[in-house]
C-alpha cells in the first residue's frame, strides 16, 4: 500500500542475447582509457572547477567562448588509445557542469553550438575509435550544476529552489540519452552522480531510465558509478578508484561485487579526472601495469583516465604512459584480455589470471619470490592437473612438481628486480 504509486514492483530485468554478447567482448580487453574533456579542461583545475571556485555558472560559462581545441586530432587520439593495447574507450558525454561535448539539440550549451570550434568532438571521437576496431561508450552525468531544474544536490553552487523540476530534468536528459543513442550508437552507458543526493529522499527513477535505454537499443550496457551493488538493469558493475572488493579508496564499502556481471575499475593517471596543470604525480607504466594485472586477476576491467588538455593535446606524461602500457601489452595483452579468476589466490609476490587450459602467474614484487641459491621457489595451491610449466613469453620449460600436500613448486631463474611482470604459464589438462 505504502509503496502505491512510487515504486511499482518491477519486472526483472531479462537482457537481450545481444546484451550478453557485448558482456562478453567487453571482458575481452582489460584495458580501456577513461577520458574527462569538458570545459573545465580550460580552467586545467580539474573537472570539479565551478563547485570549487563557487564562480557563478555565467562567469563560468564564459569558457566555452574560448574553447578551440586546436591541437584535438580525433584519429590520432584513437590511434594512441589502440596501440596502448585499449578496447574501448569511455568519454564524458556531459560531465556536472553541465556542458554537452557533442551536438544536442536540447541544450546551447554545447560544443557544437557554444564554442568557436562548432565540431561535435564526440562525434569524431566515435567515428575514429570504432575505426580502430575499439568499443566506445558515454559517461553521462546524472547530475547539473547549471540547470535549475536539476534540485541542487550535495554538490555544486547555489541555485534557487523554486526551480528545482527533476521531472522536467529528467525528461530532458531522456532527450539527450536518445540523441546519443541516435546519433552515435554506443555500446555502453556509464552514469554518474547518484551520490549527489545522499542524505535525504529522492527518487532518481534510474530503472525507469534503464528501461528507455533498453527500448531504444537492449544490447546497450548500462553502468552507474553509484558505489553499492548492482541493480536491475544495470549490465556492468562500477568500482571507482578501487579494484572490486578492495574499498582502499572508501567509495564502495557497501557494494558487493557481483560474480555474474562483468566488472570495471576507473582510475587516474595521476590525482586528478580532469586535466589539472599542477598535478604531475603520475603513476609509473609499472604501477599501472599492476593495476591492470590486478584486476584481471578479480576479472575486472581497468578504466584508466586521461585529462586532455583544452587545446585539444592529450598531456605529454600521458603519452608517455601509453606508449609504456602498449609495450607492456604488446607481449602480454594474452595474460590479461579475456583472462579470469584463477583459483590459485593472491602470493606475496603477486597474482595469478586464467584462461581455458591457461593459468598465468604473475610475479609483481619479485624481492618476495623465496630464493634457494640462484634459483627461485614458487609454491602454490594448485587446483587443477598440470601438465607443463614454461615462461612467457620464452617458452622455456621450468622445473616444477606436485609435492606431498599437493601444492605445486615451481623452480624458477632469480626474478629479475626491475622486470615489470615476470609471467609463468601452467597449462592444465582439462579434467
Ligand atoms: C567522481 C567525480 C567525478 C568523476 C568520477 C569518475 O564521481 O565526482 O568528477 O567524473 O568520479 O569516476
């Protein structure tokens, strides 16, 4: 009774073959670049600009009258992304200030219609990625600091709340979601900004938003960075700046991870989403290759950002970075795209990923590796039967046996220090 008229008892959610289909490719690359370009990328203080400055949305706006990408080269960009080893690409469609980076007809305040440059970059952006044979897919903020139709929220500036309309709000960002939809089909949607409103009742009607982008086209993924557990509806689970299970950065301590739907980890470069001109602490390549072999490890994907600058150039550090991952992945993109859960668990020294047949070690912190004279001994639960033991890529058969309390031990060559990722490859007969 209480529930009558709010929240009507849903039909579960069924998702399509096609919806099953893009899962499964999704899984397939481990490694997808996340981008935060908007025009904030002009104030270079990170995406978060107008909440921070508490500038008021005009003088704010005024941005995008300067806003001329020159440098933006959308085949170059998409070509940097691929030979980093990335499957797909995630760019903001419409971050929280509200500014749409591709052409809308629901809103002035567009890339296309507000800024000297008038080309729809998210447009062309998509073009060159599917090019390359990758995936694309939209952020969308669920949020808007500038409308007053969105109610203000924990975040933002000030807004009268007599205009405050979220059915309004709504309706328009259904509007806009079938524009993109339309206009460019992407193969996933990746919401943002549930937690704006924590801390008192709101109804966001998100499954009734689910249901709209499942109308227009089921096989689309949808993704919410809303950091609990999945909901009906939803195709892929979110993690932000945590590897699923993990909560080191606090966001997601009341979320389980699902074991049915793929999974996905953003994280920066550096400190910042949006590009911010001071914040040179960037990740080494081989921290970055920890994650990602880290997260393949709990099959999870890593989204991995990149703040463009607002002349249309992507940071030089970041450049560098991909080049580094793209030598990386280059030789080992195998031990991680498609890879699963292993059932041997986590070691001091590193993880371990699966394939059919395939079990990969990877030594990630080789001063951990016990040594017996110029050798290394691994010992591992083993679940399955092994049946030959060789490094990677080498091929170079390694010493190994089943002891009495059947564990395997691997004899391997002193690790290397300074090597990145040391691979072992344990083929398994299928049982
Ligand atoms: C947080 C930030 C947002 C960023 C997102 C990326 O929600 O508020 O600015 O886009 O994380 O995961």
């Amino acid at each position: 009774m209480l529930l009558a008229g709010t929240a009507r008892a849903q039909a579960p959610y069924v998702p399509s073959e096609g919806n099953l289909q893009s899962r499964k490719e999704f899984s397939e690359h481990r490694l997808g670049i996340f981008l935060h370009w908007g025009i904030y990328s002009a104030y270079a203080q990170g995406e978060w600009y107008l909440s921070i400055s508490k500038l008021d949305p005009e003088t704010y706006s005024e941005a995008a009258a300067g806003f001329y990408p020159a440098r933006f080269d959308a085949e170059a960009w998409a070509r940097a992304f691929k030979e980093a080893g990335a499957g797909y690409v995630t760019m903001t469609s419409r971050h929280h200030d509200g500014f749409s980076m591709f052409k809308t007809a629901q809103t002035p305040f567009n890339i296309v219609d507000a800024t000297p440059f008038g080309r729809d970059v998210l447009g062309e952006l998509t073009k060159a990625v599917k090019g390359q044979g990758m995936r694309m897919h939209y952020y969308y903020s669920l949020i808007d600091w500038i409308r007053p139709d969105y109610p203000k929220g924990n975040s933002g500036v000030a807004k009268d709340p007599a205009k405050a309309d979220y059915n309004a709000y709504f309706e328009f960002e259904k509007r806009q979601i079938r524009e993109l939809m339309e206009q460019y089909h992407p193969q996933a949607l990746w919401f943002d900004g549930q937690w704006d409103q924590g801390g008192r009742p709101f109804d966001w009607r998100m499954r009734e938003l689910y249901d709209f982008i499942h109308g227009i086209d089921p096989d689309c993924m949808i993704g919410n960075n809303h950091h609990s557990a999945a909901v009906g509806g939803e195709d892929f689970q979110l993690f932000e700046k945590d590897l699923p299970g993990e909560n080191k950065a606090g966001f997601s301590g009341g979320a389980t991870v699902s074991d049915t739907l793929p999974l996905e980890a953003c994280e920066t470069m550096n400190n910042n989403w949006g590009y911010h001109v001071a914040d040179l602490n960037y990740k080494s390549v081989r921290e970055l290759v920890h994650l990602l072999v880290r997260g393949a490890s709990k099959g999870s994907n890593l989204l991995l950002n990149i703040g463009p600058q607002a002349n249309g150039a992507l940071p030089a550090p970041a450049l560098d970075r991909l080049r580094g991952l793209g030598a990386w992945m280059r030789t080992y993109a195998s031990t991680v795209d498609g890879c699963g859960i292993s059932p041997v668990p986590p070691q001091s020294w590193g993880v371990s990923t699966k394939r059919p047949g395939t079990v990969f070690l990877h030594i990630l912190e080789p001063a951990a590796v016990p040594v017996s004279g110029d050798k290394g001994i691994l010992v591992i639960p083993f679940q399955g039967k092994p049946t030959a033991v060789k490094s990677f890529p080498e091929g170079a058969p390694l010493k190994w046996k089943v002891d009495k309390d059947g564990f395997l031990c691997i004899t391997i060559p002193t690790p290397d220090p300074s090597a990145i990722d040391t691979v072992i490859e344990i083929a398994e007969a299928s049982l």
